[in-house]
C-alpha cells in the first residue's frame, strides 16, 4: 500500500475506512467497509499485535475485500467489511474496550456487521451484543446460530462431492480414499460425513491423542501430520493450516481433488495455476470452508433465524463448486479465479437491479 490510501480504496473500489479511537477505553482500531452491493458489509473482528499501524490499515482492507469475495460467490446477501483492534488480545481486552466497539457499530447503523475472527472470543462478542444487535457468531441463548464447525464441515463435504462427481463420475464418496490433514471442531465433522458416506479415511493431527481417538471411533487410518498430502489419495482434505499447497508439497501430491477448510490454502496464486496445470481440482477454500458463515448469517434474512433454510443454504455449496467447476472449463482458467469471476459477476448483476431501482425511485 505505500502509504497511498486512497489509491489503494480507488484501485479496489472501497467504500469506507473508518478509524476508532477511544482514550478511555484505549480502543484503537479500524473498521473497513468494502463493497455493500449485496448487503451490509459483514466480516469478523480480528484483534492483533500488529508491527505498525499501516499493518493494521492493509490487514483490514485486504480482509473485508474477502469477505466481500467469500459470500458473493457462496451466494450470501451481505457484502464485505472486517474490523481490527490494535492490541494483544492476551493482556489488553476489557469489557469497557469491547462494549466502546459496539457503541461505534451501533453508529454505523447496521452498514457493518461484526464477529469472531483471530483473537477475538465468544465471549467478546457477547460483550459486543450490549451495545449493538450488529453481531453475528453468537451463542444460540443469546440470538446466533451457536457452534457452527459441523456446518463449514458440511460446506467441505458438498463441495468434495462435486468436485468427485466431476473427476471420478461418481455421486458418492464410498470406497474413495480421503486423507483429512487436522481432525479439530472442522476435521472431525469432514471424517463423520465421510465416515457415513463409506469413504476409505486416513487422518493426521498434531495432537497425538485427538487423533487417536477420532481413528478409533470411525475406524480410520493415521498418517504424519506433514506426509499425509502425499499419500496414495483420491482427495485430499486441508483442515489445519494455511500455504499447505507450496513448493515443496505440491512436487508430492499424488490426489485428484483438493477440497478442505484451512484458510488460504494456496502459499501463492501460483501454486492454483499449477494444480490446474497438474488436473488436480481444487475447490477454493473460501468456497468450501463458508458453511459456518452462511448458517450463522442465516439470521439476518427476514423472518430471524431458520435453522432448515440454514442448513439447505449450506448443502448449496455444492451447485456453487459446480457453477465454478463450469466456468473454469469454459473459459479455461484454475478454479480460484473463477470462484472470483463468480463472485464478481453477481456483484455486477445485482449492482445493475440496484441503478434499475433508482432509476424507478427517480421517474415516481
Ligand atoms: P481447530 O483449532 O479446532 O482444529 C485444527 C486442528 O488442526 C487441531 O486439532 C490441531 O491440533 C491440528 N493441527 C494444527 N497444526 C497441524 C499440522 N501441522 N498438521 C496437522 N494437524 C494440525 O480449528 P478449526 O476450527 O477446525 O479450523 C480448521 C481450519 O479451518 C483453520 O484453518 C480455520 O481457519 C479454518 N476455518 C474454520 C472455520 C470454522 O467454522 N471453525 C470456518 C472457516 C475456516
């Protein structure tokens, strides 16, 4: 960014950058809205040590921007937007901090929606909810969806399943061999589905006893952590870490599919043009991991909270890894850019019905 903020707004068509500061509390942060053509800008509050302030300004533009990107094309009605707190979240929360963060939410009226993200907890954003109904990822008791992994699970497990229809012409995973790298909250649920569909399922896990435990209980096989991508396999699942598809790894992958909830799979965009070179079909990651996000937003549609409409919107993962399977055939390109086509196209579309109604409003 080199300091140039409004060229950088301007390049990637911002809509606001809002800077919060509050002497009583020491709130220091941003919140940045980026595109609201779909719907209030929504996204996470992230709480971080950052090494400079300018750190913090281009974590938060780049962060909404994803956000912006990431219910587009999962066909969410909200737009992008992130809010960041300058400060460690081990020893500079207090109640007073995140209860003046709700207060500037509330100022905005509902153009931003916030939730967790790195560093922030549950229970900040319990805090947050005494200021402003403006939060989302809440506990069920106070109005949100509750635990959602099992849901961005579900996410991976409908756009694995497309992605085999396409590579093996199959429309279940039964007898195919899954490797699933991080059996956490996300892990776990991806080997339950796989576990009932009848799939073959090996599993890695830094925590040695995690891992046994979930082998024994859906009698799957166990795999080092850093040499499970390299396994003899049909899939392979990345729910742990990000950059798993690198230099180093991507010489070693023997899968045909790659689909999993890990963050930022890709070290670099480089590495998706190769797995594409390679025939190896990757389901973008913010595709596959936006279950958890679409059930948990399921309240802000009219009518509140509908947990069948929640979970029918998540298996709709699967069309939407379908739709980008398509246009990355047609117009022969890797599927992350064509998960951003298809996000960029809606954005379009839907901006056009927007000048439509103006227009309308203008005439009356
Ligand atoms: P989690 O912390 O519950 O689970 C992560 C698991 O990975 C842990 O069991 C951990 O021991 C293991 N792990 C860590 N390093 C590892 C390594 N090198 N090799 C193998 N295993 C390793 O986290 P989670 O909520 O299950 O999320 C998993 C990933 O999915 C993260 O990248 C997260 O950002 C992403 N994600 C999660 C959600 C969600 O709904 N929880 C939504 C979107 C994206």
């Amino acid at each position: 960014m080199d300091g140039k903020i409004f060229e950088y707004l301007e390049k990637y068509d911002y809509e606001n950058l809002f800077f919060l500061n509050d002497n009583q509390t020491g709130l220091k942060g941003v919140i940045c809205i980026h595109d609201t053509t779909l719907g209030p800008a929504t996204g996470g509050c992230r709480m971080w040590t950052y090494a400079n302030e300018w750190d913090a300004i281009e974590d938060a533009l780049r962060l909404a921007r994803g956000m912006t990107y990431k219910y587009a094309a999962a066909g969410v009605d909200l737009g992008g937007g992130k809010a960041v707190i300058i400060g460690d979240p081990k020893t500079q929360k207090s109640e007073a901090l995140f209860r003046s963060l709700g207060r500037f939410i509330n100022r905005l009226n509902g153009m931003y929606i916030t939730g967790l993200d790195v560093g922030t907890t549950l229970r900040d954003m319990e805090t947050i909810r005494l200021e402003t109904p403006y939060v989302v990822t809440l506990p069920r008791e106070f109005g949100g969806a509750g635990q959602i992994s099992n849901y961005t699970a579900l996410s991976v497990f409908q756009s694995m399943k497309a992605c085999a229809e396409e590579k093996f012409g199959v429309n279940s995973l039964e007898g195919l061999r899954v490797g699933v790298q991080g059996v956490g909250s996300v892990g776990y649920h991806v080997v339950k589905f796989l576990a009932e569909e009848g799939a073959h399922i090996t599993i890695a896990d830094i925590d040695q006893e995690r891992v046994k435990a979930v082998a024994e209980e859906f009698g799957a096989k166990i795999e080092k952590p850093d040499r499970i991508h390299a396994l003899d396999l049909d899939i392979f699942s990345p729910c742990a870490l990000g950059k798993v598809i690198n230099d180093q790894s991507i010489e070693e992958l023997k899968c045909k599919v790659i689909a999993g909830s890990a963050n930022n799979q890709l070290a670099e965009s480089k590495h998706g043009d190769y797995l594409d070179q390679a025939g190896i079909l990757y389901a973008p990651d913010y595709i596959a991991n936006a279950g958890g996000t679409i059930f948990d937003t399921d309240r802000l549609k009219p009518g509140g909270f509908n947990e069948e409409r929640g979970v029918q919107a998540v298996k709709r993962v699967y069309e939407t890894m379908k739709q980008i399977i398509k246009i990355s055939k047609e117009e022969q390109i890797p599927t992350y850019k064509a998960a951003d086509r298809l996000a960029e196209r809606r954005i379009a579309s839907v901006g056009k019905a927007k000048q439509l109604r103006k227009a309308v409003n203008i005439s009356m």
